[in-house]
C-alpha cells in the first residue's frame, strides 16, 4: 500500500515538477534571499523616514538663511540676537535671567 501511494506522488512528480520547482523557487526570492519582501519593506521604511529627516533640514536651512539674511541687513536685528542668546547689554544697563525648572 504504502509503495503504491508512493509511486503515485513519484508520477504526479515527473508531471510537474518544473512548475514546483518554479514556485519553490519564488518563494525562496520572497522571503530568504537578502532581497527579500521583509528587507525591502526594512529599506521602504529606513528610505522614508530619512526623506522626513531630509525635509526637516530643508526647513531648518531655509530659516536659518532668512535669520542670517535679516542679520546682514539689520543693525537692530543684530543687537537683538545678541542680546538673546548671548546675554550682551549697554554698560549702563542691567539685565536679570529667569530660568525655569523643569519638573520630572
């Protein structure tokens, strides 16, 4: 019974083996080469976020040259800065820095 049962699926073998060995094969490329469905998605994902990083920058570059712009242009512009985030003040002037705490 048994060596039956096992010439049978030795016969549908013969008959189709190039389209198992097609789709075995597929599946192989699909999920355990290393340019798998899984690393690609990996790659989509990395791919996107670093385009966000990317806009984040652009962004960051353009309000950085209009800041710098106004500087170049402004002499008021430039005290204020300084006096912003370096803390410079006239000699006769008096200046107080408040900083909060932060809560935990």
């Amino acid at each position: 019974m048994k060596r039956e049962s096992l010439k049978k699926i030795l016969k549908i073998l013969r008959k189709w083996w190039l389209l198992l060995a097609v789709v075995l094969f597929f599946i192989y490329l699909m999920f355990f080469d290393r340019n798998s469905i899984m690393v690609r998605m990996e790659y989509k994902h990395e791919l996107d976020s670093l385009k966000e990083v990317l806009q984040d920058y652009k962004e960051q570059i353009k309000s950085d040259s209009m800041q710098i712009e106004e500087l170049r242009n402004s002499r008021s512009a430039i005290e204020k800065y300084a006096r912003e985030k370096y803390g410079y003040k006239h000699p006769d002037e008096d200046i107080f820095i408040i900083k909060k705490d932060s809560v935990e």
